[in-house]
C-alpha cells in the first residue's frame, strides 16, 4: 500500500506534516501555479501607481515562474 501527499513544501511545513513523515520526496510532477487575489474595492481605491505597479510586478512574476 503506498500512501501519498502532494501539498506544496509550504504545506507541508505550515500543517507540520514534517512530524509525520519520515520521507519527502520532491517529484515535481505537477507545478504548483498559484494566483494574485485583491479586493476589488482596495484595489480600484489604490492612486493608479500603485494599481500599475500591482497589475505589472504580478505580470513579471507569472513570466518569471513559467520560466523557473
């Protein structure tokens, strides 16, 4: 029988799954992709730097990760 976890390494360490296992196995098998959320109220009350700043850093980072 093989028993199995696929959480992020985040996952693993805030849940402490760590002090479970005996093993971590990296298989990189399925990329974790995450997301940027705001509240839209927030964000559309931000100055418009900002709101460009937030729209073009969370750009890069979606190239940048893809890359990675």
């Amino acid at each position: 029988m093989i028993d199995t976890q696929v959480p992020p390494n985040f996952g693993n360490q805030e849940m402490k799954f760590y002090e479970q296992q005996d093993y971590l196995i990296e298989a990189k098998q399925v990329p974790f992709i995450t997301v940027v959320k705001i509240n839209k109220n927030f964000f559309d009350n931000l100055p418009k730097k900002y709101q460009d700043m937030i729209v073009e850093t969370s750009r890069e980072m979606t190239d940048y990760i893809f890359e990675l």
